[in-house]
C-alpha cells in the first residue's frame, strides 16, 4: 500500500513508450454497505460503492479497470504518478444526478473527481447506459473510459493543481482513448483511434468536411474555473470542445519528437520537487498559432481537418 501512498519522482525519460498495457489479475472482495445498504466491491486500492444494482460480474470487470489506471501510470515513461495519500480511494455510483451534484460533482457532468475529499463521483444512470452514437442501434456497453478517464485525475492528484487544465484534462482522455475495454491499453495506431474518437465527439460541430474547434490559445490559457464554464454555451453546446483540443494538445506534446516529450518529462519532475508553498512556474509550450498550424498540417492527411476558433 506504502508504493500507492507515497508519490513518486522518477527521472525524465528513462523507460520507452509503451505499445500495450494489460491489467495484472486483482483481488476483490464484495460486501454491502453497513450504513446504507449499497454494494460495495473492494480492491487493493479502492472503495466501489453503488446506490444502484450492479451484477457481480460486471462490478468485477469495472473494479479491475479502475485498477489498471494506478498499475499503467505508475510504470509511464512520464512522471505522472502523484496519487492522493489516503489508504484507500472511493469510488462512488450515483443513480440520479441530483445525487451527484448534492456529492460536490459538477451539473451537467458526468463523472467527477473531488480532490478535497479525494473520491471519485460517477453518475451511473450515465455510465451504464451512455446514449448511442449516430444512427447505431446498438445498445452500448457501460461506458469504462468514463472510469480510465476519472482514475488518471486520482494519479496525478498531487499535481493536479499545478497543472493547466488543457493538460490533465486531455492527458485523461489520451488515456481514455487508449483504454480498449477491461484495463486493457493499445499505444499503436494511436492517430486512427484519435481521428476516430473526434469524428463521433464533433460530429455536431462538422461543417462541411471541417470539424470546428476551440482554438489552441484560448484552451491554453483557460483557468480551472474557466474550463468548466467552456463546457458549456458553446458552438452547437457540445461540451466536449476543450476536451478535444486538450487531447490534440496532450498527443502532440506526446509524440511530438523527443525534445517536446523531455520537456514534458522534465517540467512535471519540477513540480514534484516543489513545496507547497513555492509558485507554480508556467507549463512550457510554443505559441498557440503555431500548434494550430502544425496540428492542421498533421491531421489532414489522417482524414481530420480541423478548424480552430469561435
């Protein structure tokens, strides 16, 4: 438990990228709640409750997705890995909304990471049933990268807010996007999956063959509480918006050549060094208009054209 609790400083750039992760078995144990009745599933490192039903089997397959998250960004060549240093992480399904947000998750939100009280808030009438895309008419399964997603703002937490939002919002759905279903994650053919994603996520902002953006600058320099008030009254009310330009950001900063990542590597090693005290210092990265530039000139050839600003 002392390896989850204690955070830790690792060397810039010192393991090669990965081109898989799979989960290694977890230990469950299943109970109720002595207080209120709801199921419970304990791992080695969370708490799962569930105000509403969930059949054994699939609590197992999402409690051991919730523990892929610590095992993968611990052995990230990044040093991402800053948990919160409570013993043990809750993880709480909600059946309503109103629920969720009397918990301290955001209205209109659907999962929640509560870094005061260091839990996890997950709304499951979401989660279970998340509304189908385009004109499929299959029923689609629970929905894990909501889980990915959540989970990786726990691993960073000690840093979290340290970070710009456009970062640990789209390292999160880098991370999502690489999740292929029961902690199991694919780092090849990354561009296919992020084209893919973004072809469903913007589909209400595609206008003709472009798919319209929140521009580069105004994301990176949006405050925490402006990033919650960008997921709403946007162009066609999509709150996904800077969601997408946070997840261009975090791959181009990724697999952007070895500089950038070293960059990367190097800044988020100062922050773990910080005191709580000492002043954040800026989050290095080039000029807006310059990152629009390249990231038009990237994805087109990949089949996602792309058009930043109001």
């Amino acid at each position: 438990m002392v390896c989850l609790l204690a955070p830790t400083l690792l060397a810039a750039q010192t393991k090669p990228w990965p081109r898989e992760h799979k989960t290694r078995p977890v230990k469950l144990v299943f109970g109720s709640d002595a207080t209120t009745g709801n199921q419970v599933v304990t791992t080695r490192h969370f708490r799962m409750v569930s105000e509403r039903p969930i059949a054994r089997q699939d609590f197992a397959r999402f409690a051991k997705v919730v523990e892929s998250v610590p095992q993968l960004i611990k052995s990230f060549p990044l040093p991402l890995w800053s948990p919160p240093s409570e013993k043990t992480i809750e993880i709480i399904f909600f059946t309503e909304e109103s629920a969720f947000v009397r918990a301290g998750g955001s209205r209109g939100a659907v999962g929640w990471w509560d870094g005061i009280k260091r839990r996890a808030l997950i709304r499951s009438d979401y989660f279970l049933a998340p509304p189908r895309h385009g004109n499929s008419k299959l029923q689609p399964g629970p929905d894990q990268d909501l889980l990915v997603h959540e989970m990786v703002h726990m691993s960073m937490a000690g840093i979290l807010w340290r970070l710009p939002p456009w970062f640990f919002e789209g390292t999160a759905e880098y991370f999502a996007i690489c999740h292929q279903g029961d902690g199991w994650y694919l780092f090849r053919d990354l561009e296919s999956m992020i084209r893919d994603h973004l072809r469903v996520a913007l589909a209400v902002n595609k206008v003709g063959d472009n798919y319209h953006l929140l521009s580069v600058e105004k994301v990176l320099k949006v405050d925490h509480q402006g990033w919650l008030a960008e997921t709403q009254n946007e162009f066609n009310g999509n709150p996904y918006l800077p969601y997408a330009t946070g997840l261009l950001l975090a791959h181009y900063h990724f697999h952007g050549g070895r500089a950038r990542r070293e960059t990367v590597a190097t800044h988020l090693s100062k922050l773990h060094a910080l005191d709580r005290r000492a002043k954040t210092p800026a989050f290095p990265h080039e000029d807006g208009k310059l990152i629009e530039e390249r990231l038009v000139k990237f994805w087109a050839p990949k089949g996602l054209h792309l058009v930043f600003g109001e």
